[in-house]
C-alpha cells in the first residue's frame, strides 16, 4: 500500500496486490485536523491492527472492487463483498468507533501504533508517501515497519507511487 499525501492532509492510495496488479483508491474529501490521520490511513491501520479480516482494506488485499476506487468494478471483487457484507459492515462499524476513540485520546490496545503513524504522517511533506504491508493473517500492522519516501523522484514517474 502507498499512501501519498495531499494538501489537504487526506491522502491519494494505491495498493499493489498479487501478480503485482495496481488498484488505485479514491481521495476523501475535506481537510485532516491536526493530530489526526486520514480516514483511508486510519481504517488500515486500525482494521490491520485488530485484525479485520474482511473489513475495506482485507477485501482490497482479497481480491474486492467497490465502486468508489478508481478501477472498474469487477464481477469477481463485486462477489466478494457480497459473500462477506456484514463482516465489512461490522469492520466499518468497529473502525469508525475505534478512530473516534484514538482521535479523542482514549485508551486502545492500538494507542501506540496510532501515535506512531500520526507522528509519521505528521512528519511527510505534500508528495511523500508511506508505504505499509497489509497484515498476514497471522499478526496484527505493525508501523514500525512503514517506510517514507517521497514521491518527487527524478524521471517519468516523478510524483507517482510504486
């Protein structure tokens, strides 16, 4: 995964999934607060974290296609959201609770992990990007192994991610 970030502080992100097939995601709207990340960053970090298997971002690592990315929609990645709807619905619901306790400073097992990032996004300048590994289904996103760069590099590739 690839999140640059934007003037807005939200984030354009582009994932890169098996036989390196890119899916590039959509932008949110409207500007992030100061201390806070953007809410495609967040529901990574906070579905990888507590282990969301099938929440937004699993279903993108599975193989699903919502209407609201920037690629066209799938019969395939359709099939998968459906077969799996009300887990997504429940990892929705769990991720929103989850990023309004984190912004509000309450207590989570994913306070640490949370700090982190929202000091890394913090640190990026517009243009940089992170680039994070979705989970294995046998442990939790760690941040630590998040890597910045920044997406001005020489050539004709220049301001894109990987």
């Amino acid at each position: 995964m690839t999140f640059r970030k934007v003037e807005s502080g939200q984030c354009d992100w582009e994932a890169v999934r098996a036989r390196r097939t890119r899916v590039p995601g959509c932008r949110m709207g409207g500007r992030v607060r100061e201390g806070h990340l953007p809410h495609d960053l967040a529901g990574f970090l906070i579905e990888g974290g507590l282990g969301l298997r099938h929440g937004f971002w699993g279903l993108i690592a599975e193989g699903a296609t919502f209407t609201s990315m920037r690629k066209r929609p799938t019969r395939e990645g359709r099939a998968l959201i459906a077969a799996h709807r009300a887990e997504l619905d429940s990892a929705e619901a769990r991720v929103h609770a989850e990023e309004h306790l984190l912004e509000h400073g309450g207590d989570s097992p994913l306070r640490p992990e949370w700090d982190a990032m929202v000091a890394r996004w913090a640190a990026l300048s517009v243009g940089e990007v992170l680039e994070l590994e979705w989970p294995l289904p046998t442990g939790p996103l760690r941040s630590g192994g998040a890597r910045a760069r920044t997406g001005r590099q020489r050539g004709s590739r220049a301001g894109k991610p990987r």
